[in-house]
C-alpha cells in the first residue's frame, strides 16, 4: 500500500521521485533489519518521512510537537532505541532534517517499536 501511495504522491508532484526513492529504502531497511515484519507497520511514518523530505527540499517547517509530547516521546523506555534507528536511516541518504521534523520521527519510530 506505502509504494502505491508514494507513487501517487510522485505523480501528483507533491514529492519527488528521490523522495519516493529515499522512503522506499528506509522500508527495505526496516524490513531487513526486521524492524518491521510487514511494510504495513510502518505506512504512517514512511509516509511523514517523505513528506518531510518534501519539505525539506523546499526549505518549508513542519509545526513543533507540544513540549508534554516531546517529553512524553523522551521518556519513553523506546527513545534511545528510536534514536539508534534513526541515525541509521539518516545515514540512507544523509540529508539532515530540522529538530521539529526529528520529533516526529522518534514518535513515530517508538510506535513501531510498540507493534512488537
């Protein structure tokens, strides 16, 4: 479901074909790193990730997470494993991304860890 929804994307002109790319290598990742079993469990934050990269690309910011959420996100027993994962995927294609965009994924990535 993730590839037809990024292909939409790409053809509607809402993300790039590198864009779509990029995300379809963090799934390769997740799923061989057995991180996720199903592309399926990580649909929402494949989806945020290419978005993000979307915005990235055209230098837009995505609105912070409420401080209670951050916190809530740093607390969480997952955190420093989400934070592991990301320097990972960060490394796929080495763009960096703004502190704000970085609060989504941990939140999103300590959600997929919670599937397991």
């Amino acid at each position: 479901m993730i590839k037809q929804k990024l292909e939409i994307l790409v053809s509607t002109d809402v993300i790039s074909k590198e864009t779509q790319d990029y995300s379809l290598e963090v799934l390769e990742y997740l799923l061989n790193k057995e991180i996720i079993k199903e592309s399926a469990e990580a649909e929402v934050f494949l989806t945020h990730l290419a978005m993000a990269d979307a915005r990235r690309v055209k230098n837009e910011a995505v609105a912070s997470l409420d401080e209670f959420i951050i916190s809530d996100i740093m607390m969480n027993p997952k955190y420093e494993k989400a934070k592991v994962i990301w320097s990972e995927l960060e490394k796929i294609n080495g763009n960096e991304f703004e502190e704000s965009e970085l609060d989504y994924f941990y939140l999103h990535i300590i959600n997929i860890l919670k599937e397991d």
